[in-house]
C-alpha cells in the first residue's frame, strides 16, 4: 500500500516557552526549537508499520520553505522512502484551504492508496486532513487511534470520541485519516540516522510543477486571515506561593489541610 | 446579514448543552440573528430532540433518515449540503464530531472554515473577527473571516454562556424530503467502551495528576509517593498516556475520564482546554509548573513555579512528617 503522510514544521512546545514577539504581530521567533509536528510524526510511525505489513511506499510531504526540509530529512532518517518539499512563493499566507488545493493538486499527480495527516499542528486547525479529502471526494475519518487493513479496498479504523469510547468504523480506500497521538510509539531517530539522509536530493515543486492556479491559493484566496498575536488579560488567577520550596511546601499542606484534603 | 444554522448535537432524544451555546454565540455574530437549529437522526429521539429545542430556537430543521440514525459526519454532510441555503453560516461544536464534520463541509459549500473558536468579537462588514488559540492555549490569535461566501465554525464547548431568555416557542419544519438516499465511504460498526482501570479516579477526592513535566516512565513513582503519603491517587494528562507511562484510565480530559475530586494537583501539566474539560465540580486546583506562562495558572487557585521532580519529593517528605506528629 503505498501511503502519503501529511507533515508540518512547527516550533516545539515541549522545548519552547512561547511569548509574542514586542510588535505583537506574531510570537517570538528567535531562539525557537523547531520540530516535526508531534501527530504528524505518529501519522508517520503508523504509515511505516503498515507498509511494512502490506509492502508499498512512505511518501512524506509538507508545504513550506526550504526551512522545512529538516523534518523531511528526519522522517526519511525514521524510514520514509522519499519526501517532497511543495514551495511557491505563490503559496506564502494560504488558509488551511489553500495548503489543501496545493496537497489535492500533488496527490492528482500521483495517487496514493492512503493519506495521513495528524489530528492538528499545534498553531493549527484540525482542519487540512479534512479539506482534502472532501477536495479529492475520498472518504475521512478524524482522530483515528487503531487501524486495521481488511483488505486491498478497505480499513477498519477506530475514532477516539468522547470518554475515550471507540468508534470502529469501515472505509472505503483510498481515503484521508487524521491520526490522533498515542496510536503507536514513534520510533526513535538517532543523530546516525539524520547522517545518512543528509544528502539526499529531496524533490521540490512549485505551483507550475503541480499546476496550482496561483489565484486559488496564497494570501490573496485566503479567507481565514491570523490578524495578530495576543495573551489575553487574565483572569483572576492563581494565588502564586513564593518562598523557598520548604516554604512553599508548608503553606501548600496548610491549604491542602483546610479544603479537607489531608488529615 | 448572512442566516445562521446551528448544528445540533444529541444523545438519548436530549440535544447537547453545545444547542444553548450555539445559540448565544449566533447573537455575537449578530444581535438580533435568529438561528435555526439542523438536527438529523431518525425516530422517536429525533423528534423528542427537535421538541426539546422549540424553546431555545424559533425555527428548528428536522432531518430524519434511516441511515442518519448513528451520526456519520460523511452522510451528515451530504444531507446538510442538500439543505443549506447559499452564503449559509453553520455553527458547531468543536469536539470529536465537529472536527470530522465541519473542515469538509467548508469545502463543499466553498464557505471559510475556522475551528475551536473561543470568542466573537462581532462583524465588520463581510467579515468576522474571532479569537482563538494556538501553542495549547500558550497565546491567542484574532482571525479575520471573511464570510461574503458563507462561514463554518465550530465552537469551542464552554465558551459561549447561554442566553436566560424566556422560552421562544419554535416551529419544527420537517426538511426530510430534500434528503433521499445517502451513501458514504465509511460506515459505521459500533462503539467500544473502554476497560475500567485499577483505580477509579473518578471517585477519588484527592488527585495527584501528572503531565508531560514527569519527563519519563520511572519518574511516575515520585508522584505516586507522594499520592501514597497523601492517602490519594494519581492521574495523569494525555501526553503520559501516549507515551505508555499511565493507562489510559488514568486520563482526565475530554477524551478520557470526567474526574470530580476535591483537590486536584496539577503537576507539570499545561493545562489544554481539552484537559480542563474533564475537570467538574469545581476543584481546589494546586498548579506546579515550571514554566510561569503555563496556562493552568489561569484557572489554578494555588501556583507553584517549580520543577516537580524537586518539588514533588520535598512535598512527599513534608506529608509525611505531618502525619507522624498527627499519629
């Protein structure tokens, strides 16, 4: 089954604090760690254990910059066959529709049998995964935790609904899933890894390449437009305890004391 | 001004507490809008579902279809693209239907789609100004929407407080006919509920919950000390599910279990509003974080800039002082 993985740069919540920058337009961005999307990268793991079963290709895809690159070489350096950089300064500021006509445009060039994207960027929208399948008429299905291939024209996929309740469903190939974190345990890449794909030629296409009407995507079809950055003004708040953590220590037993939660 | 739907969610023949806040937010969109209600289901709960909305919407729209009785957002969609009118605005949940249905439903009405929107800052002409979140709610974004082609969005549950106006007495207008039959690529088979775990956490008053900031696997026993001193159990956020260190019944949040404890430590948890969702009964919450820009701290009633794997051990050993000179 040869399958295509949807994949984004973004920077890393785990490794970053995120602050707006002074002019507010936008979060601070120097000093960022960037890494793949953490659902992208589960999306990923769960394409190569299925290859794997069934045979076909890892394909690896992103629309971006050539900043991007970084996260196709790493999910090459975890096993994807081959990845492709989609970049046109026709691209700069799409909405989540725009990248999804550039994505619908490279999959008509070459079909694939399956398309994983993760549940949501973390500055995104749970919204792409979904754009494009109605894009290209496949079927979707979001927030997948289990996948099962029944055969070569269907899966069994499982949707993490609320309560953590499984929904098992049947659908029909080929066919769009968002994957939702926790599917499987992403293997890990190494820095031997990363080495041996560092020279490897990744492909990159443009909207004349894809055939792209450049008025469809970008800014200006954009209709979903980020105006700014902001923290909004606080509520009330926590009640911050300073002190040594001895301190702190004690007065938190005191307040646990009298909400009746230690005695 | 554009006419606004609101998709209705329901369970048992009762329509969602998302039908309320949908409503109230149409009114953000535009104070004087009268949203109409879209249910779709089949039999007796439908109806008692489009009865139940009479008092919060004037117009209520019912779709009943055979294969609409278990709610697939692929057939959903295709029987709201039959009825919709052009340059529609639809209003939605943003939970685990709405991001199935509503990214897709943009598309094939050519309408804007934004997602998890958490305010209205009301219409400038063809556009909307929202707000919602990025990073797991670490800064918020105004996003301008230009809906001169209609709009999706889904909202983000909580976020709109129903309007305590008096009963509208609504009219049910049966839609049905204009759906004839529905096919999907996907079919629906059956929900499974998840094994019950160890420890009900949902029973416990005091909760020790751990999030990424536990950094790994063996790091789990510091928090369970400390539940253990405490004579309280520990629960965790997703991030330590998925990494396999907790089972998934230990989960708080929207897509794990709904907890009502007394107190609830939150320790190197961020505090997603995902997370906060399966947070009820209104808790003495204890943040530790170490990162003071962590979202929790705005819904903490205590906070504790620190490293928990420092601060949890020292505690731990406090707890247990105070217990002995208490025996």
């Amino acid at each position: 089954m040869d399958i295509l993985v949807c994949a984004k740069r973004v920077p890393d919540t785990s490794e970053n604090e995120i602050e707006l920058n002074r002019a507010g337009n936008d979060i601070e961005r120097d000093d960022l760690v960037y890494s793949v999307n953490e659902a992208d990268n589960y999306a990923v793991e769960e394409a190569l254990q299925i290859a794997d079963r069934t045979g076909g290709k890892v394909t690896v895809v992103t629309v971006g910059s050539d900043d991007d690159e970084e996260i196709l070489r790493r999910e090459m350096a975890m096993g994807a066959h081959q990845s492709v950089l989609l970049s046109d300064d026709a691209f700069t500021g799409s909405d989540g529709k725009g990248i999804a006509t550039v994505l619908k445009a490279f999959v008509q060039k070459r079909p694939y049998d399956l398309i994983l994207t993760g549940v949501q960027a973390e500055d995104g929208a749970a919204q792409v995964g979904g754009m494009l399948a109605a894009l290209l008429d496949y079927p979707f299905a979001s927030l997948v935790n289990s996948i099962e291939v029944l055969d070569g024209k269907k899966l069994k996929v499982c949707r993490e609904i609320a309560g953590g309740d499984k929904e098992m469903s049947e659908i029909d190939l080929p066919c769009v899933l968002s994957i939702q974190t926790g599917i499987n345990e992403p293997r890990y890449v190494g820095m031997r890894g990363i080495r041996q794909v560092a020279s490897v030629e990744i492909p990159t296409l443009g909207a004349a390449d894809l055939g792209v009407d450049a008025g469809a995507v970008g800014e200006a079809a954009a209709k979903v437009k980020r105006a700014d950055y902001f923290v909004p003004a606080l509520g009330k708040g926590a009640e911050m305890l300073a002190g040594s953590s001895e301190e702190i220590a004690d007065k938190l037993i005191e307040l646990m004391k009298a909400k009746g939660g230690l005695n | 001004m554009a006419r606004i739907f609101a998709y209705i969610e329901h369970k048992g023949g009762v329509a969602e507490d998302s039908a309320a806040e949908l409503a109230a937010a149409a009114r953000k969109i535009d104070a004087n809008a009268s949203p109409t209600a879209i249910v779709t289901g089949w039999g007796t709960e439908l109806d008692a579902v489009c009865e139940g909305l009479r008092a919060t919407y004037a117009e209520v729209w019912k779709i009943a279809n055979a294969s609409l009785a278990y709610p697939n957002a692929e057939l959903i969609r295709k029987a709201l693209v039959k009825v919709l009118p052009a340059g529609s605005i639809v209003l939605a949940p943003h939970d685990h239907f709405g991001i199935d249905l509503s990214p897709g439903l943009s598309i094939k009405l050519n309408a804007a789609f934004v997602s998890d929107v958490t305010a209205i800052d009301g219409a400038e002409g063809t556009y909307l100004k929202l707000v919602r979140q990025e990073f797991g709610g670490q800064v918020s974004t105004h996003v301008r929407c230009d809906i001169s082609s209609g709009a999706v969005l889904n909202l983000r549950g909580g976020a709109f407080k129903p309007l305590d106006t008096a009963p509208v007495g609504g009219h049910v207008i049966d839609k049905s006919a204009e759906v004839a039959d529905l096919v999907a690529g996907r079919r629906y088979l059956e929900t499974l509920v998840p094994e019950a775990g160890d420890v009900d956490i949902t029973k416990e008053p005091v909760l020790v919950s751990i999030g990424r900031g536990i950094q790994e696997q063996d790091n789990v026993a510091i928090a369970q000390e400390l539940a253990d001193a405490m004579g309280a159990a520990v629960s965790c956020s997703r991030p330590v599910v998925d990494a396999k260190w907790m089972p998934k019944s230990r989960q708080v949040g929207s897509s794990g279990q709904t907890v009502k404890p007394k107190i609830y430590l939150a320790c190197g948890i961020s505090g997603s509003f995902q997370h906060l969702a399966g947070l009820k009964g209104s808790p003495f919450i204890v943040a530790i974080n170490k990162n003071p820009r962590a979202p929790i701290f705005q819904v903490a009633d205590v906070g504790i800039v620190a490293d928990i794997l420092e601060f949890l051990p020292e505690l731990t050993n406090k707890v247990r002082e105070m217990k002995k000179v208490s025996v």
